[in-house]
C-alpha cells in the first residue's frame, strides 16, 4: 500500500470527514510579555462553531519568520491542565518548554484538547462515546484540531511555513507523531514517552493504561504503530523512551522501532532516544536532547523549498 492510500484509510478510520476544514476564527484574547517574545492568548472557533482556547508563544511583529511546532500536551489524567503545560510543565517533564523554545528561537502554539482545561465538559468516556456513536472518534477530533493549528501557524506573518514542527510528551508524543505522519507539512516531531506497537501491547495486556482517546476502531487490521510513524519518512522523527515506562514496555516498543526503521530503509532523519532505566517521564538528557533535534531539524534548517 502507498504511503497515499495508507493515509486515507487512517482518515476514514478517524472518522467521518477527518481532517475537516480549519478554523473558521481566531479572537486574540490577551498578550503579555514572554521574555523578549509575546504569549497570546487566542480562542479559535471550529466549523462548528466549537471555542478551542490556545496559547501562542511568538517574536514581536515585524521580526523575521521563525520556525515554529504545535506543542501537543499530556494527559496524565489532569484534565484540569490544558494549553497551560506550555509555560507551566507538568510533573513528569523537567520543566516547562516555552523558555526553552523561546532561547532556541521556535515559536510554539499549544491547545486544549477537548477535555483537558477550559473543556474538560462532557468528559473523555462521554466525548469518546459519542463519537463513536457518529461514525467518529475522539482522537480524530484532536488530530484534526492540530492539524488546523498547523494551518494558523503557516498562515501567520511570524513564522516560517517551511519549518513547521510538533512536539508531545505522553498522549502529546502520540499526537505529535500521528501528526507528522498525516500531514506532510511537518518538517520535524518529537514524540517523548509514547511509542509502542499496539497489538503487542495488547497481546501483553498493557494497553488498558492508555485512555479512552485513543480508541481508533478497526485500526489493527491495518497498521501497526511504527508503519503509521513511518509515514513521516523521510522528514525528521526523534522517538524517545524509558524502557522502564508502563506506556513502552521493551516487546512493544521494539517492534513498533523495527517497522519504523524499516520505513526509514536507513535514511536520514529518524532519531531514537533511549534510556534503559527510565521510566514515564522525561529525563534531562531526554529534554538536552529534544532541544538538540529541534535545533538541528528547524532552526539550522533553512526549509524544505531552499
């Protein structure tokens, strides 16, 4: 199967109209002083008429385009925090990324998933049934609200189209690298403390640990974890794990990296962090290295049309 045909099955598997169309409105709701940067405060409106809040970390107007990454956050079961993992962190993260970004000079725009934050009502069981029950799925609704987010980015006058990125720790590593592979206009994700074949976690009876968000019916019979993460080949993916986390346990993890590395056939730009002892969480040479790979793919890079 093509990477193309590959593509539109996960689509109808996502849901029906997966993607859909982008946000119809953004509203800048606040702005204050990051740093030498800004933060704004945006509340984008679907098709639908859906208010998703966000965070945009970003250069002053007039500065020259920088790349810039949609930041996908966790889930951990606080579905309290939301967009605001991007400034504050989270426990399991060694602090917050936007000083990070700010210094390697990436621009970031971080949502609140359906759930978590301001839209923690209906809550995941309830959300995750009803789109079922539509011919739907949860997580198609969030990929296709990132994808929309991607779009805001290349729109906008501060940031370079040719140099989009994600970036997700946790639920956020599973998005970033869906998120790479269905849409090619990510240059380079990093995915941290999620990456496992889904089969062999359920022949382990590992996979109940994963909430309900994920639940993509039919999508076995498919792919597999890694030929989907493939289909980022061959722009930039950096996968990093804990071998020691409930999320990768080593069987799984090792056979989603073979099916990856086979879709790479040896290529450029796939990258795995691995660390034997940890566990869900990152470590600091895990964050030395995310920030070494976002360098190297965005900020060196000059974009795929140079």
């Amino acid at each position: 199967m093509t990477g193309a045909a590959l593509r539109d099955r996960l689509a109808g598997l996502l849901g029906a109209g997966f993607p859909g169309p982008n946000f119809r409105k953004v509203t800048v709701q606040g702005r204050r002083q990051f740093g030498d940067w800004v933060l704004d405060d945006l509340l984008f409106e679907t098709a639908g008429g859906v208010p998703v809040p966000a965070l945009f970390l970003r250069p002053p107007d007039g500065q020259t385009p920088v790349p810039a990454l949609v930041y996908c956050h966790a889930h951990g079961n606080r579905y309290t925090m939301g967009r605001e993992e991007l400034i504050e962190g989270r426990p399991s993260l060694q602090g917050p990324y936007a000083a990070d970004l700010e210094a390697l000079g990436v621009a970031a725009l971080c949502m609140d998933m359906p759930c978590f934050g301001t839209r923690q009502l209906p809550g995941e069981s309830a959300r995750a049934k009803a789109a079922l029950w539509r011919g739907e799925t949860l997580f198609g609704q969030m990929l296709a609200e990132q994808m929309a987010g991607l779009s805001f980015l290349a729109d906008h006058p501060v940031v370079d189209r040719n140099r989009l990125g994600a970036l997700g720790f946790s639920m956020g590593s599973t998005l970033a690298w869906w998120l790479a592979a269905m849409d090619e206009r990510v240059r380079a994700a990093s995915a941290l403390c999620s990456f496992a074949d889904l089969e062999k976690l359920v022949d382990l009876g590992e996979h109940d640990g994963h909430g309900t968000y994920m639940t993509v019916p039919g999508l076995l019979p498919v792919a597999r974890s890694g030929q989907i993460a493939g289909l980022t080949a061959p722009r930039a993916l950096q996968i990093c794990v804990g071998l020691n986390d409930w999320s990768t346990p080593e069987g799984a993890f090792n056979r989603g990296r073979q099916d990856l590395e086979a879709a790479y056939g040896g290529r450029q730009g796939l990258e795995f962090h691995i660390e034997p002892d940890a566990a869900h969480e990152e470590t600091p040479a895990m964050r030395a290295a995310v920030l070494r790979f976002l360098k190297r793919q965005l900020v060196d890079g000059r974009g795929r049309d140079s």
